[in-house]
C-alpha cells in the first residue's frame, strides 16, 4: 500500500441539487478479461530469463484452471514482449494490466516454466510425491537397502488461454436488495444525504456509482454459500450501520433471556436458515414411567433429525467429509489460504469438500438443536428431582444417542460420553470425554456450583462436530479450560456453551469461544466479570456458511487473543489475532459468514492482534458491539476494530463512554480494501483514535462516525490509491459533535470539512 500526500479540493456541501441515484443492482460498466491466478514476481536464473510471475493460486472453473496451469508454474513471457524491457517498479502490476487491456474472449498466449523434482528408487521407479517417499521409508524393513536419486528438470511450455469474466452467476440469478430485505427500505444512515449531496455536488457521482456498479458485479461470483445479509449490505454501503444496529437489537433482546432455543432459532435467520421452531410439549402426566419415556423418545428424535441432516451423503462422502474437514482448519490456522502450495491433492480435497458440504440439510440440524435445548427447562428439572428423588440416587437411561444421568448431587467427577447429562448441586469436575461431541450429540445442564471444565480432546464443552453439543452452566464462578475446537465451536453442527451466572474464566488456544464453519457456535455470558483467553481464530469468528457469537450481558469483562503466531506482515512484536467479531471465507473457494461479539454493559478491554475487532475477510461479515455505557479498550493492529479485506465488511459499533481505540500498526479503524466496506460507529464519550480511520482503497467504502463528545485523532487516512482494479474508492470521516483535536492541524480542523484525492471525504462539526 502505497501513501500518497494529501491534496485537498475545495468542496461543496450543502449546495441544494436534486440528485437522481443509480441502482446498485446493476453492473454497466466494461467487464475486465480474468485469468484467474493469483502471483508473485520471483527473480528467475534460467536460460534468457531473468524474472517471471509464480502462480501462488489458480482458481477454480477459471481460463487457468482450464488449460491446466499448476501452482509454482513460472510465467517468464507473454504477447511476444520483452519481460527484459519492463521496469522493476513496473513488474508487479505489468502482468494483470496486460490482460486487463484485452477484451473478454481473446486469446492470451504465454510462456511457463515448470520445475519437475522425479524421485527415483533404484534407478528404474519414479515415485510420485515426498509422502510415497516416507511411505517407502517408514515401512522398510530391518537391513534391507534403498538407493534413491532426484532427478531435477525444468520444462518450457507454451499455454493460450481464452480470457473470461470472473463471474460465474449471470445478474438476472441474483435477487435484488429490494426482494432480499424490503422491510430494510426505510432504514436510514442519519449522515447518508450530507455524504450523498457531497458527492454529487464535487462532481464525484459517477465515480460512486461506478463503485456500486464494482460491488454488484463482485456478488456475480457466487460459490453457493453467500448469506443474503452480506449480499445486501455489499451492493449498498450506507445501510451497514442501521441495519446491522437493528439486527443486533433483536440479539439484545434475545440474550437477556436464558432460552438457548431462542438464539438457536435467532441464528437460522442470520444464516438464511428457514427451520421448523416447534415448542416441546412436555407431558401433563407427571409419573415416572410417563417423564422416563418422554426423555428417551425426544433425544431419539433429536438423534434422529441429526441424521438426517446428514442423509443425502453417502458412506463414503460422509468418511471423507470426517477425514478432510478438520484437516482443512489445520491448515487454515497456518494460513489464511486452505491449499498448500507444494501439495497438488490439497485443491481437489478442498473444491470436493465445497460440494459435499452444500448436501448437508442445515435445517434439520437447527430443528434438532432447538428440540434439545428445550430440555434444559429449569422448572422442569426441579419437578423431576422431586419426582425420582434425585438428591439420594441418580436417574439413568439408555437412548439411540447415548446415555442419561440426572442427579449428581454433592462435588463430583464426570468423565464419559452423555446424550443428557444434569448435574443438580456440588462443585464439579468435567474431563476426559465429558461433552465431546463427534458425531453425535449432547445436552449438559449443571444447575449449581462452582465448576470447572477441563478437556484436552476437540469438540468439547458446548462444541460439536457433525452434531450438536450444548453446555449450560446455571450458577456459580467456573473455569473452563481446553486446547481448540471447544467452548461454543461447531463444525458442521451446533454448537453452544451458556454460563447464566457467576465470574467465569475461559481459556483456549484456538478455533474457541463461539466459532463456527458450516453452522452455528454460541458463547453467552449472561451475568459476572469475566475474562476470555485465547491466541488466535477466536471469541465470535463465522467461518463458511457459519454464525459464530459471543453474548456477554454484563460486567466489567476482558477479552484476550494473541500470543501464538506473529503477524503475517512479519512485524516484530505483532500477532496475528482473527479473533473478535470476525467474519472469514476460505480465499478463492468459499464465501465467509458471520462473527458477531456483542457486549451489553461494562468497563471492556478487548486485545488482539491483525485482523480483530469488527472484521470481514473474502466475503465474510465481522462485527463488533459494545452496547452499555462503560469506558472500553480496545488494542489490536493491522485490519482491525472494524475493517475489511477482499469482498468482505466489517463493522465496529460502541454505544457510550469514553473509550479507547489503538492500533499497534497498519491500517485499523474502519478500514477497507479491494471491494471490501468498513465501519466505525462511536455514538458518544471523549474518545482517542491512535490509527488511520477511515482508510479505503483499491475500491474500498469507508465510513467513520463519532456522534459526540470532545475526541482526539492520531492520524486520519481517507481514500488511496485503487492501482489493482481502477475505479475509485471512498473514506468517509464524520465527526459530528465536540471539540476535537487533530494530530495534523494544519489539514483536519474543527467545524471544517474537506475532501481529499482518491476520496476522502472529512467533515468535523461542533
């Protein structure tokens, strides 16, 4: 990213013209020719070259992938030009201005060189990876001898490909905003006619609307798991803040509650999600054969929709889905690619995984979850310990899922596998496979104590993969401990972890504390001050076609997650966080769902690394909210406290207080880049922004707000340069109310408005 110096234009705002808006639906203007590689320039020793462009990617069903070029192919020529001739500053972007200039349908010749490594045994077998290598190795026998040699060849290809677009959904598929949500008509950004008249009256409307032409020709590309929500909001930037506000009301309203039903069915909506909610009617009968059989047939039935989410995937789809999907997270965690560059067979794995996963039938994995959950009837359970006289022997059944236990009084251990597990009184141990959920299900209510948690195996406490796992915790300070893929984790399911009272500990390392891909993973803290650790991929991320949130109600609470890899950036003393209201799409595969972390009341301190706080990436959705009156903390880095990267949005929102926002390093504070919106929405305190807010570019919509209150900026960004796509890009900063001050002085004043080049648009009123 490249800082241009500022150049301010004189502007008008408030000049009255009427201004007649594009639709957003719509892509009129001239579709670029695609490739589809991703690259980068490496210098190259070879014969009369002497650098070239390595193929990192080729994306799926594009004109590369078609006539079969390979990750860590050399292109060292093209068109019949001399790569010699082109500038080193030039080199980066010569390759896609090349094709760029062509018309769709053309021929586009090049050159590659491909390296071939042939390892040979005993002079005549030629082995087809590394991993038959080991293989050979590790099953050697005693003395016997093994002669190999790597025979290291480069070859000269000669490739033509037809040049495409990159959509891959024609626009009369897709629905209009108007049908997805037209009750979100009359939802309006309080600041969207100052913004609007601004940019019609400086000459700058064709420039806008040729960027919501952008995001609408961006949502052509459509793998099959794009949420309408983002869909919506993408084609129409200034409906981001009051509808994501709306649409968090109604979680506000949900979490005061303790119903874990509830925020099931809450979740379907987000995922676009259509279920069957049918309330469980408990029998009126309140005998113990008449209590026992209703048990044993609702967890049958529970056991039996779970499976039939599954159904359409035979045997050896739903094995391969078990083997790959975890490994695909595993790799994810090293890097925000899911193939591996030197590992061929990752690709094909991954584009089998898309496939398989879109025959699962959500729906009947949330009429499960909301069946089960209801089983957690706190009145309920009493009666039932007063019905089998719980306090002096345990009740226990059998069920196609598992076993049953109610009782449990006194401090106890648990250490097996439970369909349905309540512990009534006593501060209790949970380890070893209490609450692992693979393939299956679970349903564990502790009613009293001060417990801990404690699981070194995936899947755990409130956690399920290709199932449904839900741990609610009534009362009392407890700690829940654990590695990854737990507290609140689904993949491939439902997975919710509710503690209702008391000052609580959560402690993970990654993939935790309210995460999911292919579903939905819930953490809600209703009541305490309590404190949440991690290092990275955690507390509220939504993966693919996954809604991952963290409620906490109330207290003074801290969030943590960072410690375990550095920055991808490779600045020293950074980490990567993605954790934190993140919503995050596998690049070039699948588009990302929903992080949602909302906070309701407290003095919050929140601390992660790049990529945190109100994130989207490739297509996700990444929101952060702080809804009470507390002074708030907020410390992340690059990509962070609402921003976004690659056709994604994020969002940060913080209703009161004096609050604090810091940015370690890179851009940070409603940040969005390549086709990507981004948000900051301060409603009132006297603030400190140490950061660039409001930074957009390469196509990028940014918009900060600061309603009231006397603030300090370090540092304001604005519009930058758009070199990757052309176009235009908008960093909107508004200040509404207070008396302000500007680490640059000489340009940001208060009760003055500018506008700078590539745009930035800033406004300051008292």
């Amino acid at each position: 990213m490249k800082f241009l110096l500022l150049i301010l234009l004189s502007f008008n705002i408030f000049a009255e013209k009427n201004i007649e808006l594009s639709t957003n639906d719509k892509t009129t203007f001239k579709e670029k020719a695609f490739l589809g590689i991703a690259y980068r320039v490496v210098d190259v020793k070879y014969k009369k070259y002497s650098f070239g462009y390595e193929v990192m990617r080729v994306l799926k069903d594009t004109p590369a992938d078609i006539i079969g070029l390979k990750n860590k192919d050399i292109i060292v020529g093209f068109e019949g030009l001399d790569l010699t001739k082109v500038a080193v500053k030039d080199r980066h972007s010569f390759l896609s201005k090349t094709i760029k200039a062509k018309n769709i349908g053309d021929e586009f010749s090049f050159i590659v060189l491909r390296q071939h490594k042939d390892i040979v045994q005993n002079s005549d077998k030629v082995l087809g990876s590394i991993k038959e290598l080991k293989r050979i190795i590790d099953t050697q026998s005693i003395e016997s001898h093994l002669i190999f040699s790597v025979n290291n060849s480069i070859e000269i290809l000669k490739f033509s490909a037809k040049l495409s677009i990159q959509a891959n959904v024609s626009p009369d598929k897709v629905p209009k905003n108007d049908d997805l949500f037209p009750f979100y008509k009359t939802l309006k950004n309080k600041y969207a006619d100052l913004i609007l008249k601004t940019i019609y009256n400086n000459g700058l409307q064709e420039k806008y609307d040729n960027l919501l032409q952008r995001y609408a020709k961006n949502e052509l590309w459509d793998e099959g798991f794009r949420l309408d929500l983002f869909r919506y909001l993408h084609r129409d930037p200034l409906k981001l803040m009051p509808v994501i506000d709306s649409r968090l009301e109604w979680l506000e309203k949900t979490s005061k509650k303790p119903s874990v039903s509830n925020i099931i069915k809450e979740s379907a909506d987000w995922l676009d999600v259509t279920s069957t909610f049918k309330a469980l009617s408990f029998p009126t009968k309140f005998d113990k054969r008449t209590q026992s059989d209703f048990i044993v047939n609702t967890i049958n039935e529970v056991e039996a929709l779970r499976k039939k989410a599954f159904a359409k995937l035979t045997k050896n789809e739903l094995s391969f889905l078990k083997n790959q999907v975890p490994q695909i997270l595993t790799r994810f965690k090293k890097s925000f690619y899911i193939d591996r560059v030197d590992e061929e067979e990752d690709r094909e794995n991954n584009i089998k995984v898309i496939n398989l996963t879109k025959k699962i039938q959500l729906n009947y994995l949330f009429e499960a979850g909301f069946k089960l959950a209801q089983l957690a009837n706190k009145d309920w359970l009493l009666k039932l310990k007063w019905l089998f006289n719980l306090d002096k022997q345990n009740l226990e059944l059998e069920t196609k899922a598992g076993k049953v236990l109610l009782g449990g009084f006194g401090n106890n251990k648990y250490t097996g596998k439970y369909a349905f597990l309540v512990d009534y009184e006593g501060n209790d141990f949970y380890y070893k496979n209490t609450s692992i959920v693979n393939n299956g299900l679970s349903l564990i209510v502790d009613l009293k104590g001060n417990d801990e948690y404690q699981n070194t195996r995936n899947y755990a406490q409130g956690s399920a993969f290709m199932g449904i796992g839900i741990l609610i915790d009534k009362e009392g300070d407890d700690v829940y401990s654990t590695i990854s893929r737990s507290q609140g984790f689904s993949l491939l399911g439902i997975g919710i972890l509710q503690d209702e009272k008391g000052e609580d500990k959560y402690f993970a390392n990654h993939f935790a504390q309210a995460v999911s891909f292919w579903g939905v993973g819930v953490l809600k803290d209703m009541q305490g001050n309590d404190n949440y650790y991690s290092n990275i991929y955690s507390q509220a991320v939504g993966g693919v076609k996954g809604f991952g949130l963290l409620l906490d109600n109330q207290g003074n609470d801290n969030y943590h997650s960072l410690g375990e890899k550095e920055s991808s950036y490779r600045v020293s003393g950074v980490f990567e966080g993605a954790s934190q209201g993140v919503g995050i799409g596998f690049r070039g595969y699948a588009s990302g769902g929903v992080g949602v972390l909302l906070d309701l009341d407290g003095n919050d301190n929140f601390r992660s690394g790049n990529f945190s706080q109100g994130v989207g990436y490739f297509y996700g959705l990444g929101v952060i909210k702080n809804a009470g009156k507390g002074d708030d903390i907020y410390r992340a880095s690059r990509y962070s406290q609402g921003a976004s990267a690659h056709s994604a949005i994020g969002l940060l929102i913080d209703d009161k207080g004096n609050d604090n926002y810091f940015s370690m390093s890179g851009v940070s504070q409603s940040a969005a880049w390549d086709l990507s919106l981004s948000g900051l929405w301060d409603k009132k305190g006297n603030d400190v922004y140490r950061g660039s807010p409001a930074f957009s570019s390469q196509n990028g919509f940014s918009l900060l707000i600061d309603e009231q209150g006397n603030d300090n900026y370090l540092g304001i960004s604005g519009g930058q340069t758009n070199d990757y796509h052309g176009g235009s890009s908008f960093g909107v900063f508004i200040d509404a109310k207070g008396n302000d001050k500007y680490s640059n002085s000489q340009i940001y004043k208060n009760n003055k408005s500018n506008i700078k080049r590539h745009y930035g648009l800033f406004f300051d009123f008292n």
